[in-house]
C-alpha cells in the first residue's frame, strides 16, 4: 500500500512507481500532480485500488485497455469531469454510467465501444 494524498505534492508522478510490483493500492489522492498518467502504472499487476482524484492529471490519450467498469457510480461521486477519450475501453457503454448525478462532462470517444 502507497498512500501520499492530501499533501499537495505537484509535479508528474514519478514514472519509477511502476517498479513497485507488489503493490495492491495506490493513493495519490488530493494533490497537484500534473500531466499525463504514465504507462508505467499498467506494470502494477497487484493492482486492485487505484486512487488518482483531484489532481490536475491529463486522463485521455493513455491508451488504457479492457472493459469499461459496469458501475462507475456504484458509490456517492461528486465527479463532474470525466475524461476518458482516446483510449481502448472496449465493450458496450454501462447504461449506469449515466446516473453519476453530479458529471457535467464525459468524454469517451475514440475508444472501441460496441453497440447502441
């Protein structure tokens, strides 16, 4: 477990964290990264929680695989921006993904979605 959140660290997050195999949650919850989430991350095959909110990270163009979440507000969210354009989500679109109440924002274009 790597838990730096709520310390306002700013900057890109290292590209070395993907070197840390063994871990099976990552927070860097609630700081000043920027910039784009690096490839490196998708080395954490341990990975299971993944926390990376309210930072000012670039989310679209990373190329990330496999299946959209079937719920992505299967909890209270006051997500109002989600970008995830220009990736490889595959699979229908959760009709779910429409009950984030508080989202002004999505973006999922230019991905491999299926269907209506």
């Amino acid at each position: 477990m790597l838990r730096i959140s709520v310390y306002q660290i700013s900057g890109n997050i290292p590209p070395s964290l993907g070197t840390c195999t063994n871990l099976k949650l990552l927070s860097l919850l609630d700081n000043n990264f920027a910039g784009s989430i690096p490839m490196e991350i998708g080395n954490l095959s341990k990975l299971q929680i993944l926390y990376l909110g309210r930072n000012n990270l670039i989310v679209g163009g990373n190329k990330i695989s496999g299946k959209f979440p079937e719920d992505p507000c299967n909890r209270p969210t006051m997500l109002e921006i989600l970008d995830l354009g220009d990736n490889k989500f595959q699979g229908e679109i959760p009709p779910s993904l429409f009950q984030c109440h508080a989202l002004q924002i999505l973006n999922i274009s230019s991905n491999e979605f299926r269907g209506t």
